[in-house]
C-alpha cells in the first residue's frame, strides 16, 4: 500500500509538472522585485499578571533583575538586599517581521516565547518592549495582553498535562512601527527581477515578454535569476507599471530532471523528465531474524559453591528470498519506472536502494537529491 501511494503521488506529481510546463504563470508568482524584502526583528521584554505559572526567580535570576531595572527607571527604588519571590512575572523573547513599506505607525503581529522555566503565559500582559533589527536600531515598540493557544495542569502529586505549548503567545497587531527601513524600490531607472527558482530559460522568456507586450528593449535578461527592466521614474507611474508586470503572463522552462528521496520517511518524488539509460536491476529480499530465550543453569549435586544462573541463548536464521531481475531499455521513462518496481513489489526503501545504484552505474539521467 505504502508504494502504491508513493507511485500514485510520483505520477500525479509528473502530470502536474507536464501541465505546468506548457501553461503560463503570472511574473508575480515567478519572480520577486529586489529590495523588496521582509525584516525580522527580535526585542526582550516581561510578562505581567500570570497566574502563578511565571519564572522561578531562583533560577531565572535575569528576571528578578529585569524587573529591577523598569521599576527603577519608573522611579520605584528596591533594596539590593531584598530577595524577589515572584511568580507572576516571565521573560520572554520577543520576534516579529517588519513587512516592506512599513510605514510610521502601522502595526504589526509578535510572537511571545518564554526564556525561563515559565510553565504558561496564559493571560499575561507583554510590557512595553522595544523591537531590533540587525542594525541594533529600534524599529518598533511592542505591548498587549498575549493570546496562548495551549494550557497546562497540575496535581498535587506531580502529575501534569499540558496541550499544545501554552509558553508561547501571540499578540495581534501587537507592536507599533516606529521607524520605516528605506528600500531600494525607488533608487534608479530600473527594477530587478529575481526569479524564485533560477533558471536560464524562465529568465529569457521573461524579458522576452515584456519586450512584446511594450513593444521596446525595456527588459533584458542579467543571468538565471535576474531580469532588469527599465522602469517610470515617478512614483505613481512605477507602480501602476508594476502593477501590470506583475500581472504579465510568462511559459516558464521546464524544471530539470530530478529524484527527490527522503530517506527518513521513505518518500521518493519523482519529475516527469526523469529517464535512464539500458539497465538491469536484481530484487532480492534478504531476511535475518534474531532470537532471545533464557535457560535456567543449576550446579550439579553435592556441588560445593555453586550457583544456579540464568543464560541467554541466541538463535540466528538467515533467509535470502527469491531474486527477480527486471531490465530498463534505454529512454525508459518515468512511467514505465515506476510499474516496473511496482510488479516486482519493493518497498520504499528497496526503491531507494535501487534509484542510488541506478544513479551511481551512471543509467539515471537526473540529479539525485537525498535529504
């Protein structure tokens, strides 16, 4: 059953990527305009007003300090000698991603994790914190009352349970924009393309069609993944242009030929272009079966300082199962792959085992990719 499914998919998969070669995609969905990228920012903070399930300060000491520190600078003075108990309060990590054209102002979601031994941040509130990026420059400000989609329970006498991960919360729209990151959307007379999958003939094509549709050199291709297009020097006009190169319809290239195998789960994806040369493989199924048992050994009679004693006993049989060879003309095809390894019922292990053979003899004309 495991390799009908797997066949199933490898050929549901070729079909698709045939259909997918002969239709056009949007340039939106092949490519990206360069500079015009996310943000990942990454803040500290506390959270407040937990319900017991907050750091213990004995051994989260950076939370007592932290909450030193903003009370201090909020004017309240706390003796070094006094020994915060709190249990109410958690450290956490703050990450967001700041989206491009981010402006002053706007908000943006944040995920809240725990850095200390906080068993749950259910219904705790995230105080002000500030939000970096790279540079060490703060580009936004982030507060709010967290929302934890897991929970956790305990008894008395140590048993617990828990659902999902209640350690860690979202805020939504729970951090406000405080610096805007410039991008290079309006730098020069000229937009870069960058293909997501880079691929020679995607990339002329692309500048082909944009070149029939104007009617002028407007685009030309730079390499595999790029594409320069001359672009409206004022504002609106470019984004009006980009609105509708965005929209332009282009036949990307066929993608190479490629076996994909996951070597953990047994999964083998296969590409319509997969062929190999005239070859002939031999299945044979090899079976080694280990068994335990334990023997009782007693002293014989009148024995001074015996000892009765248990001993294992290993018995080990081997069974080499009937080996069939099926053989692979040259062309052969991914369907005809496939059935062939299908008839002589392997597993999804045994079909790894024979796609590396194939790959190493040199008769798998693609690329062979394990993970």
């Amino acid at each position: 059953m495991k390799i009908f499914r797997t066949v199933l998919c490898s050929l549901l998969l070729a079909a698709l990527a045939g259909q997918a070669a002969q239709a056009e995609e949007r340039i939106k969905d092949l490519a990206v305009v360069s500079g015009v990228r996310s943000n990942q920012l990454v803040g500290y903070g506390l959270v407040v007003g937990l319900s017991g399930t907050g750091d213990q300060t004995t051994q989260a000491p950076f939370t007592a300090q932290s909450l030193r520190n903003m009370l201090g600078q909020l004017g309240v003075t706390i003796p070094g000698n006094v020994n915060l108990q709190l249990n109410n309060v958690a450290a956490v990590a703050i990450h967001a991603e700041l989206p491009p054209f981010a402006k002053l102002g706007q908000t943006i979601d944040i995920t809240v994790s725990s850095i200390g031994n906080a068993k749950s941040l259910r219904g705790g509130s995230l105080l002000m914190a500030p939000l970096k990026g790279a540079d060490g420059q703060v580009y936004a400000i982030a507060q709010g009352n967290l929302v934890v989609g897991g929970f956790g329970a305990e008894g008395r006498d140590g048993s617990s349970i828990s659902v999902n991960v209640p350690s860690v919360g979202r805020i939504p729209s729970g951090a406000t924009v405080e610096r805007v990151v410039p991008s290079g959307f309006n730098a020069s007379d000229s937009i870069m393309l960058n293909l997501r999958s880079p691929d020679f003939t995607t990339a002329y094509r692309m500048s082909e069609a944009v070149n029939e549709a104007i009617g002028d050199e407007l685009a030309a291709p730079v390499d595999a993944t790029s594409v320069r297009v001359r672009a409206p020097l004022d504002p609106g006009q470019r984004v009006g242009f980009m609105s509708w190169l965005e929209n332009l319809t282009v036949a990307p290239g066929e993608p190479p030929a490629r076996v994909i195998v996951n070597s953990r789960t047994g999964t083998i994806v296969m590409g319509g272009n997969v062929k190999v040369l005239a070859a002939a493989v031999a299945h044979g199924g090899l079976s080694v079966t280990i068994s335990e048992s334990f023997a009782v050994s007693q002293p014989t009679p009148f024995s001074r300082g015996g000892e009765t004693v248990v001993v294992p006993e290993s018995e080990i049989e081997i069974r080499e199962g009937d080996g069939r060879m099926f053989p692979f003309g040259p062309g052969t095809t991914l369907e005809e792959i496939v059935r062939a390894v299908n008839e002589v019922g392997a597993a999804p292990g045994d079909l790894v085992a024979i796609l590396e053979a194939l790959h190493q003899s040199g008769a798998l004309r693609a690329e062979l990719i394990i993970i």
